[in-house]
C-alpha cells in the first residue's frame, strides 16, 4: 500500500520557522520529473534540493565504461552537500529516479545561512556523515557483494524513499544500481522474483516480501539504517567536521568506488593531487 504523500523534509523539519523562511521563503516545492538531471558531474552547484516525495539517484562519471548509482537521496537528505564543504562543484551526476517535490534553495542563500546559523551548519553536517558512511558501505558493496543481495539492498532503499511497496524503475536504472548490464539486472531480478520476494513488469516494481528482501539483502542495508538511525533519529549535537579532510575523503571514496583497475582518474575529482597525504589530518 502506498503510504499518505509526504508533506516534509525531514532535515528542513528541524529548522526554525526564521531560518527555514530565510531558505525557502514563502515559495512553493518545485515538481522533480523522472530522469530529470538537476547537476552534472563538475558543473556549478546552482541550487540545493531537498526532496520531499520525490528522490534522486547520485552517479559516478565513470567515462567510456557505463556509471555507476552510488548514492539515493530521499526526504532523509538533501543534494548538494558540497556546499557544506565550501565547494561549489558537483562531483557527482544527479538525476530524479522517483518523481515528486522538493524544496529548491539557490546557492548563495544557502551558503549564507550558513555561515550565519552553525545550529544549521551541525545538522547538516550530520547528514554529511551519514551520507559519506553510505558511500563508504557502497564501495565495499560493490567490490564483495552478490549482484542479487546488491540489487535486493538498491531495491529496499529506493522502497524506503519513495515511501511505497510500488515505485517504477527503469532497467537503466536497475543497471546503475548494480553497475552491470542488463542481463546482469535480468538475472538478479529473476531470482528475487522467483523467490517472491518482489514483482518486476517492465519497470514497476513490487516489493511483495519486505522482511524476504531484507534476509536477501546484503549487511550493507542494515548498516546504513544503523548509522542513519543512530546520526540522524536523536537531537543534533555540534560535530566539528574537518571540512578539508572530508572532502578529500569524500573524492577518494567516490573515486575508488567507480575505479575498476585498470583505472584513469576522473578529472572530476582532485584525487590526483592527493599523493601520500593522509586524508585527515
Ligand atoms: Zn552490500
């Protein structure tokens, strides 16, 4: 059963009425279409979203060898998270897996409420941590896991997101997720079928067996939930994130996660500058 349409982001909820008015305004969601690109891999980040029903898949730009889904935002998180790192470039591709509403907060705005609320600041950093730890999970989700564990863990996530046992998703998509092709996507999603775990009629999903998929899963699922429950389900608290050593963190992380050896470095990121050093110091 689909669940009551969402009315919230879960981290603008924890704002103050001023401070959410200063980012959103009295301005209305904006509508995120299906496959919609809200930011290329090394463009300007012009806007920061927010999702509230609608959810977006984060993409590695591996070039001349496919890309790879390494990330979903939902109502929990928002795009854009560079910016809370000072850094005003995407490294990553963004595009609406899950059709719906976000709120839509330009850049500037963002960035100087900011620097003038670090209440603001140590909630989203928060998130931050959260959202690094799922692209830590996913680069050893990748390397060691099982393509049908791997596809039932994307499978639960995207559920958890768009709120719903029912979503649409295409086998583009489903060959993102799994960084495979599609007989690969095939197979995987024939097996969870015929375990009844799920119903797959070109593109609509339906996750028939929740507590199933979640035993098909990898451990990556539940760790994720873990980390999010324990960072995210209490009060916030100052964090003190070290913001140079996090985002080159966050670079290498994503880096390695698309890197199939042989590898090229992806321009994107500034891994290349990175020799010895330790990420944080
Ligand atoms: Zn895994």
């Amino acid at each position: 059963m689909n669940s009551p349409r969402l009315t919230e982001n879960l981290l603008l909820s924890g704002l103050s009425a001023a401070a959410r008015l200063r980012l959103t305004g009295d301005r209305p969601p904006v509508t995120l279409a299906l496959s919609e690109i809200l930011s290329e891999a090394g463009a300007r980040i012009r806007h920061v979203y927010f999702p509230i029903d609608g959810f977006i898949s984060l993409i590695t730009p591996a070039q001349g060898r496919g890309q790879l889904e390494i990330g979903l935002v939902g109502n929990e998180g928002m795009l854009g998270v560079p910016l809370l790192l000072g850094i005003n470039v995407s490294p990553l591709r963004a595009m609406v897996q899950g059709p719906g509403r976000a709120w839509r907060v330009d850049a500037a705005s963002m960035q100087q409420e900011l620097a003038a609320n670090p209440g603001l600041r140590a909630a989203l950093n928060r998130y931050l941590y959260v959202f690094l730890a799922q692209l830590m999970q996913t680069a050893t989700c990748t390397r060691f896991h099982l393509i049908e564990a791997r596809l039932a863990r994307w499978l639960l996530m995207t559920r958890d997101r768009a709120h719903s046992n029912q979503f649409h998703i295409t086998h583009e998509f489903l060959a993102l997720m799994l960084g495979v092709r599609r007989v690969g996507v095939t197979s995987a999603a024939s097996a969870l079928q015929r375990r009844k775990l799920i119903r797959y009629r070109r593109g609509d999903i339906s996750v028939l067996d929740v507590r199933g998929l979640e035993r098909a899963a990898c451990d990556c699922y539940g760790i994720d939930k873990k980390i999010y429950a324990r960072t995210l389900g209490r009060k916030h608290r100052e964090s003190g994130t070290a913001t140079t050593g996090a985002t080159l963190l966050a670079s290498r992380i994503v880096s390695s996660i698309a890197c199939e050896a042989p590898c090229t470095v992806q321009g994107t990121f500034p891994s290349a500058d990175l020799g010895d050093r330790p990420l944080l110091s």
